[in-house]
C-alpha cells in the first residue's frame, strides 16, 4: 500500500493507496482528472470556474457521490432534462448522490473555483482520464 500523491501523478488504480481527498480536490487545475479507477469504482476530482457549470448529464448505469471539497455551489438533479425541479445550494464539505438515470448538474455560484471530488460506481470514464477544460469532456 502507498500514500498516493495525486497533484501531479497519474491514476494510481486499482492499487492500495490512501490519501487527503480534499487536497487532492484543493491542487487540481484540471476540468476532470481521473484519480483512482478500480474494476467498481473510480474517483475523479473537478475544478468547475466561478459562474461555470458541469453541464446537464446522465449516466444510465451509474451511481455517483459528488462532495465540495472547496467553494460553493447550485445543484440540480431531476428525471428529465428539461426539468430538473430538484434544487440545492452546497458548501464545503456537503455531498450528493446521484442514483443512476438522474440528470443533474452542478453550477459554480461562488466568487473562486469549485473544486470537487466524485465517485462513480461502476467507473465512468477510461482510467486515466484527464480533461483540461469542460469542451473536452
């Protein structure tokens, strides 16, 4: 087993490691950085820009726990699209779970960047994966 530094490293799954969630959240620069990715679940952090979003998406056979580890933000979450009438402001170290078949997003309503940490079972997204920017995703 390792400590895994993951500021400037590559996703360490499916090995043993135990780290700071919300600093590896705190040092990401990225849009979506793949941290771990096992063979049931993966963790991912984000960095969202001020009054920026991660715009409307829905995974049809996943699972997902979302935490702000830094900033604020606005979460919708609804069955369809065009009406997602679930509506929440989160803070710091608040979380959601999004059951798979929901659409959601999440918007940044603060003055810096949302930095936040994400866990989807089964993974979501191909080990590794890094996105600088939100057109990449």
């Amino acid at each position: 087993m390792n400590d895994c530094h993951f500021v400037n490293s590559e996703d360490r799954g499916p090995e043993a490691c135990a780290f700071s969630v919300e600093k590896a959240a705190a040092g990401n620069a990225y849009f979506r950085k793949a941290v771990w990715t096992g063979c049931y679940l993966q963790m991912t952090v984000m960095c969202v820009p001020p009054c920026r979003d991660i715009g409307e998406e829905i995974h049809p056979d996943t699972d997902q726990f979302i935490r702000i580890e830094q900033g604020t933000a606005v979460v919708k979450m609804g069955k369809c699209q065009n009406r997602l009438d679930y509506q929440k402001k989160l803070c710091r170290g608040d979380g959601m779970f999004v059951p798979a078949g929901i659409w959601h997003n999440i918007i940044n309503n603060g003055c810096g960047p949302l930095k936040v940490s994400s866990i989807y079972a089964p993974p979501h997204h191909p080990a590794g994966t890094l996105q600088r920017m939100k057109e990449e995703a």
